[in-house]
C-alpha cells in the first residue's frame, strides 16, 4: 500500500497520517488547495508538497486518504476513482446522499475501494457488544438515548460553503454509523432542531435529531457543540441502549480512566484501550494490501449521510420528514 494524501484540513488527517507511518505505509505527496497548508504539513512530517490534485494522483499511490474540508469530498472521490487509486475518505463522506451514490457508484465502475473513515465502530467496547447482539441475548433493541457532545472546532467548520453546517453535520456522524453497524436498522421518519448559542454564529452549534426506523425503534441524538472552550476533555460518544431483555451504556470513544490532578490542575482522560484510528487504519491496510473488502464501505458512509441530510431538511423545515 501506498497511500497520496488528497486535502489534511481536518485536524484527524494527522492522527491518520501517524498510523500510517507507524505502519511503514509510504506516503507519495501531501496536496492542499491552501498550498500553505500543504507545505506545512508536508514539512512537519518530512514528506513531499504537490501543488495539484493531478501531480498528486500522478504518483504511485494505489490509495488516496481524503481529509479536505467537506465541500470537496465527492470531486476529490472522483478524481481518485477514476485515475484508478482506491480512496479512504473522512466522514462524512458527502453532503448529499446524491454526491455519495455518484462517489459509490464511480468506485464500482473503476474497480476500487471506497472506504469512509468512522473509526468509532473499531472500538472494544463497540466490538464486544456487536458479539453480544449477535448472540441474541438481550432481545430487541427498542429504543437508544445518544449523544456526541464536543467543542466549537472553529475554522472551516463554522463556513457553511465548505462544511456544509455546525455540528448537526459534524456529529451525527459517528453515532449514525455505530447504530447502522450495531443494528443495520432502516429509518422510517425523522424530525430535528437546530439553534445557535451566540446569534452571530455562522452556522448552528446546537443539534437534536430524532429517528424512527421501520421496526419501530427510535433514536434520541444531542449532537451539539456545548462544551465550552474551558472544558477540560473534548465531548463524549454515548450510546443509553433499551433492549427488551437489557440495558446497555456504551462509550464509543472506548474504557478510560479520569484523572485528576492537583499538580496538573485539570481533568484528563486516560483510554486504556487500543487507539481506534490505529484499529481503523490497520483494517484499511490490510484490506488494500489482501484485497479484501471495504471494512467501512461506501453504503455504510452512505446510511450517514441520509440521517444527517433528512435531518437538517427537517429542522430547517420544522417538520417530520419521511425517508424513502
């Protein structure tokens, strides 16, 4: 595997860039369309600028990892896919459930993989429940109380032009993604609100989405950035979970200790598992270099993309949409 690196605007693009490298993974060339940033980058981690997407695809990567600001994702996908590289790009992968048929479908027709990058599925206590459902123990999931709460990132994701919104669109995400992969369930309705903390905000830091899927389970996701800059940890990933025979409280982000210390004088989380980008980018490895499947495919990216589109019509609407 060789990996080209098609955008690093989101702040994960370095975290993935390390796993990479840790991995021996050879990186072909850094290209931003801010060629400062580009630069920057490539010289923090001693690796080659180009100043186009074509320079870029022109190396001899076979894979591109897309981290660019939203906007991009589905032109980026493109061009990738058609100049034959398989493409590992950062959710959400899209910003229209049209962009990410076209982005699917081109993947098929060049024959490469399409895998989007939502790690929160790679974590143990993800994992361990997924065994645990599949063994039928707690019966049906009935309902699920989620939150993905963190901090105003500022930057490009409060431009609307290239985010596509605040945080109803940067985190549905992950939890969107878990639940498909826990229960590989089909929403029916969904209804949503939006709002702003500060009215000069360009884009809404306060999010709830409500889903109901065709078995009749329903969702609650406080998707908002209310933690303030102050906060000592970034949010969490919670998952309240009502099974007919159970209850289930899961933190996506993994097991932790918390700590506090009066010579540090702050809060500080401490996770004691394996880093889920590291368990993400080793199952990306390892499918490109054995050509196995996407372990996060294209239709996976895809089931986020519909909650978080249909949820921002309806809240922008103030009405329940229906999903076809």
């Amino acid at each position: 595997m060789k990996v080209g690196l098609l955008g690093i605007a989101h702040m994960h693009s370095h975290s993935y860039v390390k796993e990479l490298m840790k991995a021996g993974i050879t990186i072909t060339g850094v290209y931003d369309h801010v060629l400062e940033s580009s630069v920057r980058f490539a010289q923090q981690y001693d690796l080659n600028h180009v100043a186009t997407t074509a320079e870029l695809l022109a190396t001899d990567c076979d894979t591109v990892l897309i981290c660019s600001e939203n906007v991009f994702h589905h032109e980026l996908t493109l061009q990738a896919c058609q100049a034959g590289k398989h493409v590992i790009v950062e959710k959400p992968m899209a910003l229209s459930v049209a962009d990410a048929d076209s982005m699917i479908e081109s993947a098929k027709q060049n024959k490469v993989k399409l895998m989007v990058a939502h790690p929160v599925r790679f974590t143990e206590p993800i994992q361990q429940l997924k065994k645990v459902i599949a063994e039928k123990r707690l019966g049906k999931v009935l309902a699920i109380n989620a939150s993905n709460h963190g901090k105003n990132p500022g930057g490009w994701f409060i431009r609307p032009e290239l985010s596509g919104g605040g945080a109803l669109i940067d985190h549905t995400v992950h939890i969107s993604d878990v639940i498909n992969y826990l229960f590989d369930l089909i929403p029916s309705e969904i209804t949503a609100f939006i709002s702003k903390s500060e009215a000069t905000l360009p884009v809404e830091d306060i999010g709830l989405v409500n889903v109901r899927f065709t078995d009749e389970t329903i969702l609650s996701l406080d998707t908002s950035w209310n933690r303030p800059a102050g906060y000592p940890i970034w949010g969490d990933a919670i998952l309240e979970i009502i099974f007919e025979n159970g209850y289930s409280v899961v933190d996506g982000f993994g097991r932790k200790m918390r700590l506090f210390g009066d010579q540090s004088g702050h809060l500080e989380d401490f996770y004691f598992e394996e880093d889920m980008d590291h368990l993400m980018m080793e199952s990306f490895i390892k499918a490109v270099d054995q050509d196995l499947p996407a372990p996060v495919t294209g239709e996976d990216g895809r089931f986020t993309v519909l909650i978080t589109e249909k949820a921002f019509l309806a809240a922008k609407t103030e009405t329940t949409i229906n999903v076809d």
